[in-house]
C-alpha cells in the first residue's frame, strides 16, 4: 500500500489540533487557504471560550474573513481534521468556500458524508468540491487517545 505525504495544510490542520487537545479541548483543527497561503486557522475552543459555535473550522472561517474584509470565501479551501458537523457544514456553504478537504470522517456527528449530508440537500445553495482522507490515521489516532483519556 502506497501511504502519501500529507499536504502541508492538513499538516497545520494536525498541529493545531494537538494545540487544542493540550488544551484540553477535542482535537480538532482546521485552515483556509487561499492561492496557496492560508488566510485563517483555529483549533476547537467551544470550552476556552464558552461558546458552543467556537469549532475550529467556524474559527477559521472567521479568522479568514477577517483576513479578506470578506464574509465570502470564493475560491478558497478548507482543510480540517474531521468530517464537519452541520453546523459548520452550513457555514462553509454560506462562505462559499470552493474545496473541503477533511481527514477523518465522523460517522456520529458529521454531516458532509454522513448525517445530515448537508451539501446534498436542495436548501444548500452552495456545495464546495469535498475530498476526505488526508491524513485520515493521524486525525483519528488523535481523536481515540483524547477520548481513551477521559474515559
């Protein structure tokens, strides 16, 4: 089996989500980029913060859109370490964002592939390009050891 380098975004994306799990929050982490630069990052915060919508993707989004004076993301990329919940998966419609890459799908909580698979509903009136896989096992193990943590 061939195993490819993961691409530098996803690799930010890991690193903050390792930030985050030091932090004591679910390690998840995420980047926009845009032309090859990333324009926004985050890490889940919802308890740092106190804020339920704090995820890292709705982070990103938001450090992004501040970056470009723009609550429109054409033509930029997503790269997150999870499968997004619904609540994210209608902000990065409502951003149109163009691509969503994700490592690890969420088979509980996501909503691009699984759940609500929001991009597919007619409501959407946007649905980025979504690849998932990209540093799948390293997003995952992530996940597990956080979790095994608490248990």
């Amino acid at each position: 089996m061939t195993r490819w380098p993961i691409p530098e975004p996803m690799q930010r994306a890991l690193e903050l989500a390792r930030e985050a799990a030091g932090l004591g929050e679910v390690p998840v982490g995420a980047v926009v980029v845009k032309d090859g630069m990333i324009i926004g990052e985050g890490h889940n915060r919802p308890r740092i913060d106190r804020d339920p919508t704090a995820h890292a993707e709705l982070v990103a989004l938001r450090a992004a859109a501040q970056a470009t004076g723009s609550e429109r993301l054409a033509g930029c990329e997503l790269w997150v370490t999870l499968e997004p919940c619904a609540m994210c998966a209608g902000a990065i419609a409502h951003a149109r964002i163009a691509t969503l890459y994700y490592a690890a799908a969420d088979p509980k909580g996501g909503a691009v592939e699984h759940g609500a698979r929001v991009f597919e509903q007619g409501q959407c009136l946007h649905r980025p390009e979504v690849y998932s896989g990209m540093g799948e096992g390293e997003a995952a193990e992530l996940l597990r050891g956080f979790f095994r943590e608490r248990r």
